[in-house]
C-alpha cells in the first residue's frame, strides 16, 4: 500500500575507515556486519540472508560467498553477489527488502567493502582504468581516456556549454559539502574550504579541479534489513517506503542528452510513486555524487529543479547547511569520504534515525540515491522514521 513500509534497515555498521594500507576487503566486510548487527542489538545468528557487494574493479575473490564461513553464519536463506556498479548498494538493500516482503528471510545483511589504496598504490592510479563510452576496442585507453574523472568532466563541459555554469557553480558545490563535512566525525576533509581554495585546485579533467573530484578511502559499511514487524532492537527503525532503479538505453535521437537523460529520473518516479509522495515532500537528500557535477544534475533528475536550474540551486545556498534542501549531510563523496554507493546510504540512516548530532536535519522523508558508470545506472530508496507516509 502507497506509504505504507516495505521493510525496515535494522542495523547500520562500519569497519574502520583508512587513506592508508591494511585490513584486506573481506576482513573490513566481516567488521562492518558484526558492528551493524551490535548496532541494532542482533546475534549475528538472527541473521538468515548475505548479499555482498565489492568495487567493480576488483575481482571477485576479494569478497566471495564463502565470507558466511568467515561470519560463522549457520544456514542462509538468501546469499548473493551483488554487481550493478555504483548503484549497488541500493540495489543490495531494495533486492533484501523484496525478499523479506515474499518471505523469503527475515534479516538480510548487506555489505560493501573496498580497499583501493594499497602498498605503493594510491586511489587515483587504482581508479585510473578505461571507462568504455565509445564501443571501439581500446579508443579509451589509446587516448588515455582513464577513470571516470574525463568521462564526468565531458558532463560539466556540456552543462557549462548548454546552462551557462561556471567553474564557481561547480565549486559552491564543494564548498557545502565540505561545510557538512565539518560537522561530520567521520568526516575526511574538514579544513573549511574558500572559493579561492577551490579555484586554485589542480586540473583532474578539465574542467573538473581536484576539488571536484570524490575522495577514496579503504573500509566497509553494513546494513541489516529486517521486517518491519520485527524492527530494530537497539536503535530507531529506519523504513523503507519506496524504491525505484532506472538503467539508461540508447537512443536514437539527435536530441537525446546522454550526459543528463540517464535513468535517474525513472528511478526517482517509481520511488516517489511507491511511497506516494513527491519531490517536495522530500527533507533532505543524499546523493551518489562522485563529482561536483553529478551531483547538480541530480537535483534536476530527481525533480528539484528544472533542468538547467541546478547550478543556480546550488549557488543560492539551498544545499549547504541552513538551506532548503539539505544536501549529502555527512560531507558527502567529495569531503565525507567515497565508499561508493554506501556513502550516500549510511549518512540517509544516520539522518533518519535523527543521529547526525550537529548535522541532523529534518528527518521526515529522506531520499537517498545510487549511481553507476557514466551515469547509466540508478538506484532509490525513500527512507523515513514514521511508519506510515499517510
């Protein structure tokens, strides 16, 4: 039934987070499920579902199946590998609700884990992989066309092109994160951040700076979804009144913008639509916002503001603290720290639990979004304390 919950996040935990070499991918993962469960006040053995997640650029030995065993897990109702790139992490906690729903298990846990910095390695060189765009074997890599930073910057080239956007628009973008990211513990990036400190930001991709540019670190984040009937124990529910996924096609028109006609805006409708409610019904939103540019176009897909409005949204303030739509809380990917999708969805829970201490916003309706690639896969969830949006 419209805004009635679907299931309900039962647990939120963490490994540590690191910018330094250590702990491999499996032992952050197995750190983050036995603190989320602690979280809500579980015994691992509560626990009859596993679906995993890992960054696509890693193989799939670094977090297999057999990570049950590592847990002591008994038998499983549900185990899974979860692969749909950033979008992930949505698609882990919308995949474990659905099988709550059809009785399928009655306490998922859900894990992301990745350790992109290791010995000698720093997050850029491991990121800095070919990200197909063209369908021509090799194009990218010949061209030195490497990691996602030249594929967004082509997205920030053409809003500029098209809207009118200046580099100052992108960076009143990572000044509210940052102005979040102060008031976050967790936090990476808290040294308060100036326009002129952004402008003087090295070139990644132009015109993306530095400061435009997500912040990798090395950990794990863990979610336990439950029925709503059997709710968390030791912490506030967190429910889930809609979900949505929307994965871009092809088409073929001289009009199409690949750069903002993406799946967003579909996941965003089938969400909003599940939960019966609307845009403006939203309190605060956490995006999947790798770079300062996606996350402006964001707001235009997810119905904000009209397209090509972003920039202007941003640059009145609306995001940064005190503003009407509080935006990535936490610092989000650029300040906070960039665990992929888990980013944006373990800041939505603290928000929804009304646990962000000097951060916490209004909590009624909290959106919360994936993204994956070149912005071709999109995930949802609307998350709120109240058990009934009606």
């Amino acid at each position: 039934m419209t805004g009635h919950p679907i299931a309900a996040i039962t647990g939120l935990g963490f490994s540590a987070l690191s910018r330094k070499p250590g702990s491999s991918v499996r032992r952050l993962a197995c750190d983050a499920v036995r603190d989320a469960a602690a979280d809500g006040g579980l015994p691992l053995s509560s626990i009859d579902g596993l679906l995993l997640n890992r960054s696509p650029i890693e193989p799939f030995e670094t977090l297999p199946l057999s990570v049950r065993r590592d847990l002591g897990l008994g038998d499983l109702r549900l185990l899974a590998s979860i692969e749909g790139e950033g979008s992930s992490v949505v698609q882990m906690i919308q995949y474990a609700a659905l099988a709550i729903q059809a009785g399928m298990a009655e306490r998922v846990a859900c894990v992301f884990a990745d350790a992109p910095i290791t010995a000698n390695v720093n997050a850029g060189k491991t990121f800095a992989i070919a990200l197909p765009i063209t369908g021509i074997e090799d194009w990218e890599s010949e061209i030195g066309f490497l990691g996602a930073a030249p594929a967004f910057a082509l997205v920030a080239a053409r809003y500029m092109a098209l809207y009118g956007a200046t580099p100052e628009d992108f960076g009143n973008w990572a000044i509210a994160e940052r102005q979040w990211a102060m008031l976050n513990p967790r936090a990476f990036l808290k040294k308060p951040l100036s326009m002129d400190d952004y402008l003087a930001s090295r070139p990644i991709a132009r015109p993306l700076r530095m400061l435009d540019c997500a912040y990798p670190v090395n950990g794990a984040v863990a979610f336990i979804v439950g029925k709503v009937e059997v709710a968390a124990v030791a912490r506030p529910p967190v429910y889930i009144h809609g979900m949505g996924q929307g994965h871009s096609g092809c088409p073929a028109f001289s009009e199409h913008e690949p750069e903002f006609d993406n799946g967003a805006a579909m996941a965003g409708r089938i969400a909003y639509a599940m939960a019966g409610i609307g845009p403006v019904d939203v309190s605060s939103a956490q995006f999947y916002a790798p770079f300062s540019c996606a996350g402006i176009v964001a707001l235009e897909n997810y119905g904000f503001c009209k397209r090509g409005e972003g920039a202007g949204f941003v640059s009145a303030g609306n995001i940064a603290p005190g503003g009407t739509l509080p935006v990535n809380t936490g610092g989000g990917m650029l300040s906070g720290f960039y665990l992929q999708g888990a980013t944006s969805i373990c800041e939505a829970v603290i928000q929804t639990r009304g646990e962000g201490g000097q951060r916490q916003v209004t909590n009624d309706v909290v959106l919360a979004t994936g993204l994956g690639g070149r912005q071709e896969h999109h995930g949802a969830l609307i998350l709120s304390p109240h058990a009934s949006l009606t």
